[in-house]
C-alpha cells in the first residue's frame, strides 16, 4: 500500500472514532470537581458518558466529589476547594454550589446540569450567549408550572386551593414559585408558599400545611426537596394529599404525579459539555440547553391508598403508570 492510501485509510479511521477518544490517548490526567448536596442514581449517567467519551477514572480521569449534605454553607468552601487545587472543570447540581463556584473563579469551566433560572440568577447572561465561565442545562420548572396545576385540576374534582413547598434558600427557586402562584391563580386556585430553608424546617412546614388543609400538594423541585423526598411523599401519603411533582424519581417511590424532563437524560447529556471544555471551548461559546421531551408519571397504588381515581383518559396520557 502506498504511503498516501495509508495516511487516508487512517485519517478515515480516526473521522469514525468518537470525539472522546482522542481524550482518552492524550497522556494528560484530567481532573473535575463534582458538587452536591448528596449522591443520588440518577447522576450516574454523567460519568458512564464520561466514560463512553474516554475519561476513565483510575487511568486518566480524577473526579473530586464534595457532598453538602444538607448544609448549604459547605458549597462555598467546596468552590474555594476547586478552586485552590485549579480542577480543570467543575460540576454542579444546585444553582447555591453553582454561585459559591463562579465566585470562587473566573476562569475554571463549571457546568450546571440542572439550572433552575440561570438568567434571573446572574449565573449566564443569556441562554444562547451564556458568557463567563459557566454553561449547562436551564430546568424549565416555571415555565412547566401552569400545566402541573392543570393536571391536579383534571384528577382532583373541584380543586381550589393548594400549598407549594418550596426551598426559598435557593434563589433559583423565587421565579418557579411566583409562576407557579400565578398559574393557580388563572386556574382558580388559591396556592399558599410554605417555604423551607433547610433540613430543619421540613417539620414546621408540615405541620403548617396539616393545620391549613389544603387540597393538593405541589413541590417545586431542587437539590435539597430531592434530597428530602422520602419525608415529602411520606407526609403527604399520611395527609391523604393528592401531590404533584416535577420527575418520576419522585413518583417511583411514591409519589402521586409528576410532570417534567429526564433526569438521567440531561445528566448524560452533561457529558457532552464537560468533553467540549476539557477539549478547549469556551463555556462563554456553548449555549445553555432547554428540554424539549417531559413526561407525566401516575402512581396508582398511591392514588388507591389516599383515595383518588384516575379517569381511563387521563392514563392514556401517561408515560410511565406504576401499579
């Protein structure tokens, strides 16, 4: 063969591989700072992709995971951390963590898989043209809050008022509430804020809830109501409340209803992002991403044990029907 055909025949061969490969026969190490507030399953798509992409823990790839567990004021310390040992990326699941670490740096790339408001927030300057250093995934919980009032209007006969339980610690979380009260509102129902700012008012805002009687439960979803969900679904199995969430983790584990994107989905597609950085784009360059697919959950077992029907029609609707 001559020496031409074979610099095609591997040219050829090296256009057929995925992008992420050739991170992975690069000799460098690359190191990326994870923060949480807590493991959970569904951010194991994240470093399964990573792996597709060729970072491979133990061989060229050291991830630096720092969890809060529950307490929010670790984050900046964890940011400063990052920071410190100059990760070459960090990964943030709460817009707190994702604040605490643009604080921290200018120049690290952070990437948010999950920003509630990123704009209203300051993290991005817009969605397209995000700016700086930190680029992601937008969550759309206000703009999806109109059509989960909805649904609890269509399963609960003559619904007029609710409670939303919501992290008021986490600005992210003002725009969803304030949509999410105006939603009721056009819908004729009256929905009154419990507000939570850590582990300890979970108990409070039950017992508040309990006294006011409202007719639905509606939660607005960020790292510390995940992390608490056992105790949400729980109180409200207790209180016989028909509640409404924004994933089917919540709905998989007992949970009424849920309405919203894939976790696992825009976790895995996180992935993609940290490969574009680590490869030299700048986060100022890679539009924050929006869903596009949402799915509705249903839990018939919790649906018989709080005493609720659902119509034939309405299950039709489903993506996902746990029995």
């Amino acid at each position: 063969m001559r020496r031409r055909q074979v610099i095609a025949v591997v040219a050829g061969v090296l256009a057929g591989w995925p992008s992420g490969m050739f991170a992975q026969t690069a000799s460098k190490t690359w190191r990326i700072g994870f923060i949480a507030h807590r493991y959970e399953k569904f951010y194991d798509p994240l470093f399964s992709g990573l792996k597709e992409l060729g970072y491979v823990e133990g061989q060229n790839l050291i991830v630096e995971r720092r969890y809060a567990e529950g307490n929010a004021e670790r984050f900046k310390d964890f940011a400063a951390e990052m920071a410190k040992i100059n990760v070459d990326a960090i990964i943030v699941v709460t817009t707190p963590a994702g604040m605490a670490a643009k604080d921290a740096t200018k120049t690290i790339p952070i990437i948010h898989p999950a920003a509630i408001d990123p704009v209203g927030t300051g993290l991005i300057a817009s969605l397209a043209r995000p700016g700086g250093n930190v680029t992601g995934l937008a969550v759309l919980n206000a703009e999806t809050s109109a059509k989960r009032v909805d649904l609890l209007k269509e399963v609960v006969p003559g619904l007029s008022s609710g409670a939303v339980l919501w992290n008021s610690a986490n600005p992210a979380n003002s725009l969803a509430w304030r949509e999410t009260e105006s939603a009721g509102r056009k819908l004729g129902v009256k929905l009154s804020s419990k507000e939570v700012r850590g582990p300890k008012d979970f108990d409070a805002a039950f017992a508040e809830i309990a006294e006011q009687h409202p007719q639905v439960l509606l939660v607005v979803q960020d790292a510390l109501t995940l992390e608490y969900r056992k105790e949400i679904i729980d109180f409200a199995l207790r209180s016989k409340l028909p509640s409404m969430f924004v994933g089917k983790e919540w709905v998989e584990e007992g949970g009424l209803m849920s309405y919203g994107d894939r976790l696992p989905e825009r976790y895995r597609r996180a992935a993609d992002l940290v490969d574009k950085v680590l490869r030299g784009t700048k986060p100022a360059d890679i539009p924050v991403e929006q869903p596009t697919t949402f799915e509705l959950a249903v839990n018939l077992k919790t649906a018989k044990a709080i005493g609720l029907t659902f119509s034939p029609l309405f299950l039709s609707r489903a993506d996902l029907v746990i029995e």
